[in-house]
C-alpha cells in the first residue's frame, strides 16, 4: 500500500501534463477506467465500472519470482504465483439480475459469492490448492469463502471454459463454487476498492461510496485475472486484472419516482478528474434508443459517439473522456443528468431462466427449472449447469426435459452422483432450444436427514441452492467482432468472440431456499428425560413381562420345619 | 413396574379395576368433561407472549399516511368492477403496474361435484392477480403474501383498495428483505386454492389453471385481508385452516401486539376480552370464546382464505374488519400502519415462525391454552375405553384363568375358530357401509335428481342421510350368515375390537385435530363404554341414535348458533345442517379437507359395531 501511495505521489510530480496514452507505452503496466451507464426501459438506472489492470509478467512460463509491483496488487500477484492459477474469476453479489425488466447485464453473476479457477496444468495436488486458495481469497476480499469444501465444489466438464488466452480442456483443473448465502457489504467493497490502482482517491473510483452503492436493486462486484495477448499477433501475454462493479438504481426507492437521474443522485459525487495513472478514463452513456433526442435529455451533451456491439446488437454511446479538461467544463466537475421525456418499450430479453422448488412436505420435491428461448426462429443449444447439495437426493431418473409439450432429449448429459458429506450432485446438460419456446428441466429429490451437528444454527431458515448456469452462444443480429485485441470499450470486451454469428451469454437463476426436516432443537433435553423414562419404565418392563414365564413359587418353610428337616436329613428320615 | 411382573399383585389390580370399573369410568368421564371446561378460566391459562426474538424486540414506525387515497382506489374499483360485470383484470393489472409492481395473472376453472348453494356457484371460472414487489438486493428466495379477495358482491372493495395503497408504499421503501406479494383472489378460496397449486406447482384437487409466470421463491407467512367499510369499529382475527390446522401462535402474538401499540380493538372469534375473569359472565365469555373455536376447528374447513395456506407450511392469518355500531370508529391509515407494521415485523424473520405454539386454544387474545394443557381432557376420555377394554380381556379370559394362571396366552385359541369370523364379518360389512356413504352420495346425484323432484345438491345431501340411515337397518347379526348362533363371547370380542379401534382412531384424530377428537369423544365414549345386547333395545337404541356421530354434527350446528348469538329455530337448524355436510363434501372434494373421509370411512363404521352389538342374538 505504501509503495502505491509513492508511485502516485511520483507521477505527480514527474509527469503532470504528460499524455497518458504515451505514459502508458513507456511504462510496462497499464490501467484503464471507465463507467457505462445504461438507462432501462423500467425507469431504472444501471452503472457498469470496469478497471482493467494489464502487468506485464510471464512468470508462469519462466518459472522465475517476480517481486516488483508497479500497478498490479501485490496481494494478489502473489497469490497468483504461489498458487499456480492460470484464471481467476470470484464475483460478489447482493441481489437478483432482473433478466426480464433489465435485459441482459455486462457481466453476469450469481447471487452471493461465485469462484471458479482454472489452475495450471503443472499443479500436481488442485485440490489442495484449491483448499489454500478460497482460505486466502476468504481473506484477502473479507468474504466467508473458507465455507467452500468439497461439500460444494464442482469440475464442470463444459460450462466454464477459460476466458483468457489458452485453450486448456481438461477439467480436472477447474474448481467452481458459489456460495449463495454469502451478503455482500461494505467490508467487502473496501478490500475490494483497495486493489485499484488509485484506491478510492481519483478517478471513477470516487463515485464508489457504499451508502449509495448498497442502496440500490442490485450490486454485483468481480474480479477477474486472466492471461491476455498484447497485440494482435500474440507475441507476448500479459495478465490483466479486470475489476467490474455493477450497480442498478431503482426508480422508487432511490429516483423518488421521478425519471430524473443524475451522477450526483446516484452517486452523491461528481466527477473532478481521471485516475492520474489510468491511461484512459472514459464515462459511456447508453444512447442507442435515444437518437434524436426524444427519449431523454442528456446534459452536458458531447459530440463524441462511440458505436460498439454488445451482446448482440449494435449500440451507440456517448462518451465522456475524463483525460480531457474540457470534458469537465467551467465548474471543474462532471455531473451527467438524464432526464426522461417519453415512455420505451421493453425488450425481450433473447434468453432467461427461472426456477423453483414444487410440492409440499418436508419429504420429497421437485426442481423445475424453466428456460425461455424468445428468439422468433432461430433455435441455440444452451449448457445448463446444475450444482446441488448433497442432502437433496436428485432422483437422476424422473429428469424430464420437455419442450413445447414435447420431450427434448439432451444431445449431451454428464451427471456426477453425490456422495454424502463429501461432493454435491453435478449435472450438465447440451439442450437444444426450439425458436420461442420454454424449456423446462425437471427432477424429483428426496430431503434427507441430517445428523443434529450438520444443521446450521437457523436451521428453520432453510438450505440454500446455487443458481443453476445457463451459457449459450445466442444467434446474433449484427456481425459479431471477432478481433479481441483492438481498442474497444471495455464492457464489450469481456468474453472473447470467436465467431461473428452468435455471442456469449451466461444466466443464471435464482438460488432455491429448501426446507429440511428440522427437529426441535429447543427441547433436546425435554426429549432426552423423555425417551429414557419411557425405554425405562414402559419398554423395560413390557419386555420383561413378554419375556419371562411366571410360576407361583411355594411359600417359603417356616423355620422351625426348616430345622427338622436339617435333622431329619442327618438321620435319614424322609423330610416333611 | 414390579406391580405387573408380580402374579398376586397383579391380579389384585386387574380385580380392583374390573370391581371399580364403572365408578372409575364415570369419574374420568366427568374429570375430563371438567378439565375441558376448567381451560377457559384465566387462572389456569397462560398469557401470550412473543416467543420469536426477531419481532419481539425490534422496533418499527409505522409512517403509512394514504388512508384516504387507498379508499378512493377502492371506489375507482368498485366502479370498473360494476362496469366489468366481475373482476376488473385489465384495470388491476395496470394499476399495479403503475404502482411498480411486477404483475401477473393467472386464470382457472373449476367444476364443483355438484352445484353449491350457499355461494351459487357450479361452473367456476375466475383470474387472480398478483403483483410482486420485488425486495432490494434480496436474491428472490423468500416472500410475504397480503392477499385480498375479490367478492362478487358489493364487499371487500376496501381490502383491495387498501392492498393497492400498501403496496405503492411499501414500493418506496428500501429496508425490505424479502419480496412481497399482493394478490387479488377471484372467487375467494377456490381462487386461492388455484394460486397455491399454482404456486408449488402441484395438483391435489384436480382444479384446471394456467402456470404462473412469476414466484419469489418460499413464502414465510401470509396475511389475507377482509374489509368492507371505510371505517370499522374492530379487527377479527381468524386462525382456524383447513382440517384445523392453525398457524403459529406468535402470529396471532404480532397481531395483537400491534392492535395494541396502535389502539384498535381486537377480538377472536368476534369476542371482545373482558377483564372480569372471576365473575360467572367473564368466565362464561371465555367459554364461548373458546367453545367456538373448538367447533371451528373441528368442522376442518378454511374459516378465512388464509386457511389453505397452512397445508404449504405457511404462517397465515385472516384479518377482518368489522363494522359494528360502537362509538369509536377505526381509520383505513390506521388500519394500514398495523399491516405496515406487522409486515416489517415479518420482514425482519430470518427463520420461518417456529418458536411459539402451533397446537393451542385460545379462550381470549391474550390468553391461550397450550398442548400440554388440553390433553390431559381428551386423554381422561380416551382412558374409559382403554378401562373398558381391559374389563372385556379379563372377563373374556376368566375361564381360561382355571387351568393357567397368566392372563391372556391361551384365551385367543378359545375365540379362534368362529370368533375371528364373526368379528371380521360386522368390520367388513360396516366399512363397507361407510365406503358406500363416502362415494355414493356424489355419484348418485344424477340418478336421484332423475327421480325425484330435488336439487343436484339437496339430492347429494339426501342421500348421504338414507345411506346413514340405511345402515342402521343393515349389519345386524351378519356374523349369523357365516358363524350361526351369536354367543356371549362373540359380542364381548366384537366390543373389545370396537373399543380398541375407537381409541386408536380418536386418538389419532385428536393428535392432528384436538377439537375434532375430543367432540367426537364426548358422544362416542359413552356409547362404546355402556353398550351391551342385554339392555332395554328400544331404549338403547333411541340413546345410540342420539349419541351417533351424525348426530353430534347436529348438535354442533346448534351450540354454534347458540355460541354466535344467533340461535336458530328446529327447521332452520335442520336446514343449517343439511347444508353443513353439503359444506363438507364440497370441502373434501374442493380443499381436500379430510374430516368428511374420516367421518363416512372410519368414525360412522366404528359406531356401526356398537350398533351391532347392541342387537347381537
């Protein structure tokens, strides 16, 4: 942290009017930042950070220690290299992506915690690295990820492939775990905020205040590493820290119900300057539905218009670069506003899902999970990944996977069994989707019971679920970009295109809360007396009384006949 | 237990309780008739408290201010429902919708077994909505439920009006933690029933309804609404679900807590409390109070649309408003700010309600008698036809007793051969009876309309009472088809089975339904405990009659009337109870209530072998 502090302090004061861009060429690491803000047709607001943090090392390949930090967090660096991890993606998130009012998110997550880690083919003992790994992670982002054990780790066969460069196949490298009970708080934003490169002290990242940030619909913080090309050709890698932020505003609860939003309602900042050691810093705002201007106003206006396509379609942005000063204007700050003129219609979203637990009774149950294919002709396979604890016993044969009242047979199943106490129950599947229609996954499972030590202490709360993964490549409208290396927008360069027809999206469901049979906890001792007066008394006896045959003894000799038989034996006389 | 493993003592006991049987008998009878009534005096129950630390000890404000508004909605609404004809679905939907909700609706269908009167309905066919407010940052996991119906009628225009205006404000609010779902039900229990099936995507009744859309994973507690006038002078509380079920207490404990905090009149069972519990009156209220519950949980039906609810393990209560002529009139904001209230009380939960009691009565809101307490009443009844029973081994052992000195190892050879055959056959013939008594009634009403001038469910219910009756006429001395001559011992092993299964079955229905068991108790007790073939017939059979369980429904529907304070003429009694079991066989086939199977299946049958021993030759 020290060393950070400096290395700000010095650019300062050597660089102050040097042009970022070519800053970042002379140094070996970079940084950008940017924030994206999309208007949705609910009247709400979502704001999309992003922090990409590119470090210049190959101590992967050369085996050598690496000790110098300029940008990357050390913290993390370290992990990195002493636990051998190839990709790295662990996601926060404190709420439910609303699919159907929001459309589909920049980058999408579970609620809760999710971690999964490609590890590199070198590691002999994954496991234990895996073990090591979520217990420093646990620490380094103040996050209860010590909870993952084997209880709740998976190796997905096809759902998680790596992001970054490499096309490693083998699962037997991959972990994946969510953890859908964890709260994402502000203990956990500050680690979190401490990895950027200028803390919270400049650029975008001022907007960060958690007061604002956990009053909202939604909020979704990652971290993603991974090994990137620097150019086209990929002559030489470098690893790049990805930093995401996701936040959705709600209309009625922060917006007063007026469709009026600004930087400042949102945030309760404005924005002054760029992070000084980023070498771009830009605000997008969201204009595609907005050509003309009769949507909504957006003030100050700028003439700069950026065109990406994201997720599928081709969309339009304006674009605030904080690096310029005229960007800021007469009052040195930036307060973007939008204020709503019209109502929007709402999008369809191509692909969503939704699942729930049917039936009734604490014995068995049904998970039905419903996937929506919305696209008007077109049918995509989808990868449904199924993550469930072992105390739900999926019955693997009642699985049905039906489509348009019809059976849909999966092209490809793989099914792990569970084992009880030791590893969940995984199931994917390759589903093909017919054009506007829904899926619907079920099977039956059975509630076991558990031992009175493996309850959590609210147990009447329930057991949680993980949201099941739905990746799919979706046809695309527009030609996909396929060159992963040239300057985009960050948001639209997270998962790598590899074809211009379709485009990759995951969603995820929402977690299930399932209701085990709990016994009293309040009353162990009330049963305890109980049961034993009961086996005393009741059992005891009645089996004795079942057991035993009774005769009527004679009545004992008095003892005066008692002597004279005594005598009457000595002298051999017949007894009385 | 050495008293039982010792010979001579233990046919001292056997003696003593076979001499003092009958005294014995009467004395518990009358015990437990006692303690039952003994409950409802306040000294011996125990006052409510909070059990549930999460509602107890946190505070909340309620700051609802739009009494007034949600009164104009619901005249907006009561205006396109006349418009309509019915339920204004598209008019709901965009007003929720304005209000920030995600909306939904679900239509259903319906066809009752026969046409039912007291509502008019037969072909039914409804929608509900419901709209879901969706809790900040919450993953969807848990949900509240605030459900109104929406009554044909010119009623409940309120509930939905004020549902609407809790809904916009509680929309505005950031601190909830779970979502919250307002629901308008069509044709009230029957739509309710279509929504939870719905819901938990399962299907009991065989209703017909479209999948819904949206959920919001598992519900912790519900609250359904009843208002039908601007203002009200009290809220009614209702508990009492289907087969007597009955939520948590610490429900009923929040509800009152804030009738307190906020100063509304509470009541139960429409019962205001009165503080004089050592006078003859105060005691007497407590009484009824409790006496009206017990018949409502007994008949096993939904008193509120809260009541299907509990199947699911849900909390839920019914509030109704009432309107009555006192002086003091209650306000919509007020009456919002205690929903408001107890909503953010049940936001705050972080487990189901599980704390407090889920088996209780209650003689007043404040007081009510656990478990524990109102067993013992059921159990002094029970234990006369363990008594008896234990009278009929000994006395059917006795001449074994000569030769062998343990009490029952040879006796059942002595019975073997005919014995086994005249009991199995009066079992099989009165099960049988009840089974035609539990399926003929619906089935035959097409036929019995043909050919007589009645209803379709005047003839179910008519029917239903000639089979009751015909099987008065039928089982007598069956066992004589297969086994001639009945003999002493036949009737004695015939009882000895009937008391044993009588007890079994009380048993077992007063551990689901106290209520239930422990009426049915009171008349059947007797008559098994007294029933021999040596008595005067007519007589006897004249008290058999009275003491059977139809009987006893009889009189429930009077006592209840009586209880109500509004007592009923003999014929418009007679007609309350020809409609009460039509009530009761449109439960069962409707809800899936289990009272009416457990009535014509098991209890009716059981009586039949009284019946029969009463005329054994």
């Amino acid at each position: 942290m020290i060393f950070l502090k400096s290395s700000i302090s010095t650019r300062w004061f050597w660089a102050p009017s040097a042009a970022p861009s070519s800053a970042a060429v002379s140094l070996p690491d970079s940084c950008e930042e940017e924030l994206l803000i999309r208007p949705l047709h609910s009247g709400d607001i979502y704001a999309s950070f992003q922090f990409r943090t590119l470090w210049d090392t190959d101590f992967l390949h050369q085996g050598k220690k690496v000790s110098h930090y300029r940008l990357f967090p050390k913290s993390l660096g370290q992990v990195l290299s002493k636990f051998s991890v190839r990709e790295l993606h662990i996601s926060f998130t404190q709420g439910y992506w609303r699919t159907m009012q929001w459309g589909q998110p920049i980058v999408p997550s579970p609620p809760g915690a999710e971690l999964w880690v490609w590890f590199h083919n070198t590691v002999a003992d994954v496991d234990g690295n895996w073990k090591e790994l979520t217990n420093v992670l646990s620490g380094i982002f103040c996050a209860s990820l010590n909870f993952i054990d084997s209880t709740n780790t998976v190796q997905p066969s096809a759902s998680f492939k790596p992001l970054g460069l490499g096309n490693a196949t083998d699962h037997r490298f991959l972990r994946y775990a969510t953890l859908p009970r964890e709260i994402v708080c502000t203990e956990n934003l500050t680690p979190w905020k401490k990895l950027l490169p200028c803390g919270s002290k400049a650029g975008l990242a001022v907007l960060m205040k958690s007061e604002k940030l956990f009053h909202s619909s939604f909020h979704s913080q990652a971290v993603h590493i991974r090994p990137v090309c620097k150019d086209w050709q990929c002559s030489s890698t470098a690893w790049e820290l990805r930093q995401t932020l996701n936040v959705v505003f709600d209309l009625y609860t922060s917006g007063q119900g007026k469709k009026e939003w600004s930087l400042f309602k949102m945030f309760s900042r404005t924005l002054t300057e760029a992070c000084p050691l980023a070498s771009s810093s830009k605000v997008y705002v969201d204009v595609t539905d907005n050509p003309e201007g009769e949507l909504f106003d957006l003030s100050p206006a700028t003439s700069v218009l950026n065109t990406a396509v994201v997720l599928g379609d081709r969309r339009t942005y304006s674009v605030y670069d904080l690096t310029q000063k005229e960007t800021f204007g007469q009052l040195r700050s930036l307060n973007l506003v939008l204020r709503w003129k019209g109502e929007s219609d709402m999008l369809r979203p191509l692909l969503h899902a939704e699942r729930y637990v049917a039936g009734f009774g604490l014995q068995t149950g049904e998970i039905h999970t419903l996937i929506y294919n919305n696209h008007p002709y077109r049918a995509f396979p989808v990868l449904l990944l199924d993550s469930v604890p072992w105390y739900l016993r999926l019955y693997i044969h009642t699985l049905t996977v039906t489509s348009k009242t019809r059976e849909n047979k999966p092209s490809y199943i793989h099914y792990q069994p569970s084992k009880d106490r030791l590893r969940p129950h995984l199931l994917e599947m390759l589903v093909q989707l017919p054009p506007h229609s829904v899926t619907e996954v079920t099977v039956q499972f059975e509630r076991a019971l558990l031992k009175w030590t493996e309850y959590t202490p609210d147990p009447n709360h329930g057991f949680y679920v993980g949201s099941s993964v739905i990746s799919a490549l979706v046809p695309s409208v527009v030609a996909m970009d396929t060159n992963n290396t040239q300057e985009r927008p960050l948001f639209s360069s997270f998962f790598p295109t590899k074809e211009e027809s379709s485009y990759f999206v995951r969603v995820y469901t929402e977690p299930l809360l399932v209701n085990l049979p709990t016994p009293d906890f309040s009353m162990p001792y009330n049963v305890i007396c109980l049961t034993c007066t009961v086996v005393a008394v009741g059992y005891g006896s009645f089996y004795n009384l079942l057991t035993r045959t009774f005769q009527v003894e004679e009545p004992s000799q008095p003892l005066a006949k008692r002597l004279a038989n005594v005598i009457r034996r000595i002298r051999g006389v017949p007894l009385l | 237990m050495g008293l039982l493993s010792d010979p001579n003592r233990r046919k001292a006991l056997t003696s003593l309780l076979t001499r003092l049987n009958t005294p014995i008998c009467v004395v518990c009878y009358l015990a437990g008739i006692a303690w039952f009534m003994g409950l409802a005096f306040e000294p011996f129950t125990l006052r409510t408290y909070m059990s549930e630390n999460a509602m107890g000890s946190t505070m909340v404000e309620e700051r609802f201010p739009a009494g007034e508004r949600a009164l104009a909605t619901a005249r907006e609404f009561a205006a396109h429902k006349r418009k309509v004809g019915g339920m204004p679905v598209e008019w709901l939907v965009k007003t929720m919708q304005a209000r920030g909700l995600e909306v939904f609706t679900q239509s259903f269908t319906r066809t009752l077994p026969f046409p039912d009167e007291n509502k008019e309905r037969y072909m039914v066919r409804g929608t509900n909505i419901y709209g879901i407010l969706r809790a900040p940052r919450a993953p969807r996991t848990e949900a509240l439920v605030l459900s109104a119906p929406c009554s044909p009628d010119n009623s409940n225009n309120q509930a939905v009006g004020l549902l609407l205006g809790l809904a916009q404000y509680f929309r505005s609010q950031i601190y909830w933690a779970k979502d919250i779902i307002f629901l308008v039900n069509e044709h009230d229990l029957i739509g309710m029933q279509a929504w939870l099936e719905g819901y938990h995507h399962t299907n009991i009744t065989g209703m017909d309804y479209t999948p819904l859309q949206g959920r919001a994973g598992s519900i912790q507690a519900a609250l359904s609404l009843e208002l039908s006038s601007d203002v009200i002078t009290s809220l009614d509380l209702v508990l009492e679900g289907l087969n007597g079920q009955l939520p948590n207490l610490d429900l009923a404990n929040l509800f009152h807590a804030f009738c307190q905090k906020i100063g509304v009149l509470c009541t139960i069972q429409g019962k205001l409390q009165r503080g004089d519990w050592d006078t003859a009156e105060g005691y007497t209220h407590a009484v009824q109070t409790m006496m009206l519950m017990v018949l409502k949980q007994a008949s096993g039906r939904p008193w509120g649309d809260h009541g299907l609810f509990l199947r699911y393990h849900i909390e839920a209560a019914s509030v109704r408003g009432i309107n009555s002529f006192r002086q003091y009139k209650t306000d919509a904001t007020t009456i919002g700010r205690l929903l408001e209230g107890m909503f953010r009380k049940l936001n705050n939960l972080l487990e189901r309600l599980h704390q407090s009691y889920f088996f209780y009565l209650m003689p007043s809101l404040t007081h009510f008698v656990s478990i524990g307490y109102y067993m013992p009443a059921f159990g002094l009844l029970a234990t006369i036809l363990l008594l008896r029973a234990l009278d009929l081994w000994v006395q059917l052992g006795t001449p074994a007793q000569v030769t062998e000195d343990g009490a029952g190892e040879v006796e059942p050879v002595s019975i073997n051969n005919q014995g086994v055959l005249s009991v199995l056959t009066p079992v099989v013939i009165s099960h049988l009876t009840g089974v035609a008594l539990y399926t003929l009634p619906v089935l035959s009403q097409e036929t019995a309309v043909e050919h007589f001038p009645v209803s379709e469910t005047e003839a179910v219910v008519l029917t239903a009472i000639a089979i009751y009756t015909a099987g008065l006429a039928l089982p007598h001395n069956t066992h004589r088809f297969i086994s001639g001559e009945g003999t002493e011992q036949g009737w004695r092993v015939l009882k000895l089975v009937a008391l044993l299964y009588l007890a079994v079955l009380l048993g077992c229905t007063a551990l689901i339904n106290f209520s239930l068991g422990f009426i049915l108790a009171i008349t059947l007790v007797p008559a098994a405990a007294c029933v021999t073939p040596h008595m005067p017939k007519a007589l006897t059979a004249l008290a058999m009659v009275l003491l059977s369980p139809g009987c006893t429904l009889l009189y429930c529907v009077f006592i209840f009337q009586e209880l109500q304070e509004a007592p009923v003429t003999l014929p418009e009694g007679w007609m309350l109870f020809l409609s009460v079991i039509s009530q009761g066989i449109l439960d069962h086939s409707l809800y899936g209530s289990l009272v009416y199977p457990l009535l014509a299946l098991l209890i009716y049958p059981c009586w039949l072998l009284l019946w029969n021993i009463l005329f054994w030759k």
